[in-house]
C-alpha cells in the first residue's frame, strides 16, 4: 500500500458517516486503559472490553482512555454512542490516512495528528495516526498500535508531577499532544543528522550517495506532509470557542501552536536543506564530467596536428623530397614534440586545465 495516500476502494459509495476502517490492522486484539485521577488518588488499570473501561469512567476525576489497536469498528460504534460522539468524526478516526484535522462536536471536541518515528533498522520513518477525543470529565485516544508516545504523561501522572493532577481534562490533552509534538522534534533531529553528514559525501558523487540522498527526500518529504497540517488544527482550535477549553488553558495551547511552528519550520529547514545538497551533487557530478571531456578534448585537440603531419607522410607518392634526407625522421619527431609543448603550454596559460 502506498505511503502516501491510503486506499479508499472500501469507501466509495458510502454515505457520510459510515463506520469503515481505512489503513493496515497492526494489532490483532485491541487494548483499553484507563487512567482515572485527581489531586488527591490516581487510578490505572487495563481492561479486556470497551464496556468494562466505560462502566469504571466517573465524573468526579479526571479520566483518560486510551485504546490500541482501530481495525474493530463496534468498539468504535460502542464508544461513539455512549460519549454522543458524531459518526463524522469516528468515520475519520478510523481512516489512518486522514490528515491532521479539528473536528467541533456539540459535546466533544476531535482531533486527528500523527506520531512519528525514525526506525534505525529499516532506515524509514514510520507514522501512525494518533487521534483525540475530548469531553467533559474524559479525554480519549486512540492509536493503531500500543506506543511509548504518551508514556512521559503516565510518569507524571503516577508520580504527581507538574500540574497535571491539579488541572482539568482540557490541561491532560494538552499534555498529551505537546508530548506527540516533542517527538516530532527528536524524529527531525535524527533526519538532521543524516542530512548532514551527506555534506562531506556530496564532493565526491557515487552512486549509494544518490541513492541515499534521493531515500532521505522521500522520507522527508513524508513526514513533512504529515506533520505541517497540525499547524492549522491548532490555529483552529485557538480560536474555537468550544467551552470544553477553559479559559485558562488557552496559554498552554498558544505555547503548543509555537512548539508546532517550530517543527515546521525545522522540517522545512531539512527539506530546503537536502534539495539543496541535490542540486550541488548534480552539480559536482556535472564538473566531474566537464573535467573528464575536458582531458580527453585535450588529447584530441593535440592529436589533430600529429595526425596531420603523420598523414602527410603516409601518403603514397613517388616525390616526397624529405623521405631521402638523412635526419627527416628525427626532425619530424622533434616537430611534433614541439607542437605538443606548445599547445599545452597555451592551454595552461589560458587556464582551460
């Protein structure tokens, strides 16, 4: 399946809303957890049905649930009509290729971004989409695999770090997706690294440096069109009025807008950066080139004359006066060394080698 775009054969026709997974079943059996807190206690357990994780969601906390795993569509459907949630935006959840969006509800607030990661042994990066559901009491997510995306926000929820267990559910999904946007960062720092140490490659062009330059465009390039569209759900949601945001909480979100902004431009910098290094390994490729036809136009232009005088004396005729003189083939030679002095001492002088 194409990195790009994902297929979607098993949606046409449908009618808005339809609940149809779009995207590869990395799990064979969802996961549910739930983290229940406030200041005081914090509450995390695991369970085997959507139903039980629901049942233990109470009003009086704080509560995050997350679910691994988006290929079973009737834990979807179960979880949309007990929050109220549009089918609108669970039909985007379940689409993995779906770009970054903002999805307003009349009682919950939907957010689509991506996760990604550098994979050192396949040399790729590999994005999965991580979606967000906000309500009143209750924060949702959902990812395509079990990750360590969010595991940052567990520690300080377990160990009471920060503000996180004195604020509302609004804070918990901010921290959520400042952690998401964090690992944007450490993704760009490791394709920087590679994009760099191309530089010293690029004087001496080969072949595995163009395969290699022309692999790191494409992984760019992806992860750049993944993460750029978060820039534009956060302006959104900045300038939402959805009363699901506190107040108070607009801070927290105009810190993570300038986090996101400067992912995007750093992503921009690396994609400006090694179309760049393109442009100068053609370049240097183009000189090496230029300085191979140069030494042969050399050698050829030199061999112009030589042929001349040799062609002379290979003709066939009776009269040629010089053939009967004593030094005529000493002379000749002499002639033609000189000529080649000459000619490279007028190319070097003129600088054309």
């Amino acid at each position: 399946m194409a990195r790009f775009l994902k297929s979607r054969i098993k949606t046409k026709g449908t009618a808005p809303g339809s609940l149809i997974f779009i995207g590869n079943k990395k799990m064979d059996t969802p996961r549910f957890r739930l983290f229940r807190y406030n200041q005081e206690t914090t509450f995390e357990t695991e369970f085997k049905t959507i139903g039980e994780a629901i049942r233990e969601i109470k009003t009086d906390q704080v509560n995050w649930l997350n679910i691994d795993g988006l290929h079973d569509v009737s834990t979807i459907e179960k979880l949309g009509k007990h929050f109220e949630i549009s089918p609108l935006a669970l039909e985007d959840i379940l689409d993995t290729g779906q770009r970054s969006r903002l999805f307003e509800d009349k009682n919950s607030l939907t957010i689509l971004a991506k996760a990604g990661f550098f994979d050192n042994i396949k040399n790729k990066i590999s994005v999965d989409q991580i979606s967000f559901i906000l309500c009143k009491h209750v924060v949702i997510t959902f990812q395509e695999r079990t990750g360590d995306h969010f595991e940052p926000v567990c520690e300080r929820i377990r160990k009471n770090i920060g503000w996180i267990r004195n604020l509302s559910e609004d804070y918990l999904l901010y921290t959520l997706i400042d952690s998401l946007v964090d690992n944007y960062l450490i993704t760009i720092e490791q394709i920087g690294d590679k994009v760099e140490q191309l530089e010293n490659k690029l004087s001496v062009p080969d072949k595995e440096t163009s395969a290699e330059l022309f692999h790191l465009k494409t992984e760019v390039t992806f992860f750049r069109k993944s993460i750029r569209p978060l820039k534009e759900v956060m302006t959104r949601l900045l300038k939402s009025n959805s009363e699901l945001i506190r107040k108070e909480s607009v801070v927290y979100y105009q810190e993570l807008y300038d986090l996101v902004d400067y992912s995007n431009e750093a992503i921009d910098t690396y994609f400006n950066m090694i179309g760049d290094q393109i442009n100068l390994y053609n370049t240097n490729l183009n000189s090496r080139v230029n300085d191979v036809m140069k030494v042969l136009t050399v050698f050829a232009t030199i061999f112009i004359p030589l042929t001349f005088i040799v062609g002379i004396y290979g003709t066939n005729f009776d009269y040629l006066p010089e053939l009967h003189f004593r030094y005529s083939y000493f002379i000749m030679w002499g002639i033609i060394v000189l000529i080649v002095l000459v000619m490279l001492y007028y190319f070097r002088k003129n600088r054309w080698f």
